[in-house]
C-alpha cells in the first residue's frame, strides 16, 4: 500500500460521512414530507454539498502521483475533508422530528453553514495550488477568481439572512459550480 492509498482511506471514510449523511437527510425527509416543513433552499443546499463533495473527492485522484508527502500536506487535505463534512452535517440536523421546520434549520444554521464553507474554499486554494506546483495538474486560468467568488459569497451568506439573497445564490452557486467544472480539466483526472 502506497503512501496515497494508506492516506485516502481516512479522507475517503470522513467524506463518505459526509456524502452518507446527505443521503440519510434526503430520505428522512422523503419519509416525513407528509409532516415536515419543507424549504427547497435548504434541499437544494443539500444537492450542492453532495456535489462538492462528490467533486472533491474525484479531485483528489491527482494526489494518487504525489511520491514525498509532508506532514502539511496531509493536515491540509484532512481538514478539507472535515470541512466538507461538517457542512454535511449542518444541512440537515442528526434528527427530524414530525413538525421540524427546515426553512427555520437553515435560518438558525446559516452562519455556521456558510462559515464552514468558507474555510473549505480558503483550504482548497493552498490544497489546488500545492498540487499545480507539485507538476500534479495544471491551475485552470479562472481557478483563484472562482475560489474568491465562493469566499465572499459565503461571507456574505454568513452574515445576511436576506431570504431573497439566499433563493438567488443557492442556484447561482449550482449553475456557476457546475459551469466551472465542466469547463476547468477537472474532467481529465478519468484519463490521467
């Protein structure tokens, strides 16, 4: 077992808490939508994290041809993970109740929420640039333009509770993410 194989177990169980507790929220909910208050930001929410994420973890293939690893490295990737996964866990609560309201969840929980994914962005930029610099991949050209939108986006989502602000960019951050994606070489990591 390689250095990358012994340290993406950890990474891959901490996101796949994350993913699983996605999951778990989306079918408690479908379980109790007859008595639940439902809040199509806060679902939506749930899909995005799920798909960065799913991303992130795809992402860290390029890792896979890193033959040094320092201390750093693995402490930067690690709290990406726990960053991805505490965003998860925000989303939706642990338990639902028959009358839970999951517009007042996301309100109550909106700065932590938003804060978690701001200090995820501020640790994919060290964690996307060690791996260009490390000759892992190359740094697409909107790459730090990206990443800035998303910090101040969620700097914002932290501290406003504007409910209109927050049905705009809960599909403004679906629309550009996946736009962005779908145009960087994130999908070269299938034929590396």
């Amino acid at each position: 077992m390689g250095v990358f194989e012994y340290l993406g177990v950890i990474l891959s169980v901490i996101m796949g808490l994350g993913v699983t507790h996605i999951l778990a929220g989306l079918s408690k909910t479908i379980h109790h939508r007859k008595t639940v208050r439902l809040y199509w930001v806060q679902i939506l929410w749930a899909i995005n994290i799920l798909i960065y994420i799913v991303t992130i973890w795809w992402g860290m293939f390029w890792w896979s041809d890193l033959a040094d690893w320092s201390y750093f490295q693995f402490l930067m990737l690690i709290l990406y993970a726990i960053a991805l996964f505490l965003s998860a866990s925000l989303i939706f609560p642990w338990d639902i109740a028959d009358d839970f309201d999951f517009e007042t969840h996301f309100y109550e929980t909106r700065p932590w929420f938003f804060a978690v994914l701001a200090v995820a962005w501020c640790i994919d930029m060290p964690e996307t640039l060690s791996k260009s610099g490390g000759g892992l991949r190359s740094l697409p050209e909107a790459y730090l333009a990206f990443v800035v939108t998303h910090i101040v986006l969620d700097v914002v989502a932290a501290i406003w509770p504007n409910r209109l602000f927050h049905k705009i960019y809960v599909v403004f951050w679906l629309v550009f993410t996946v736009g962005y994606l779908s145009l960087t070489t994130l999908a070269q990591i299938a034929t590396a």
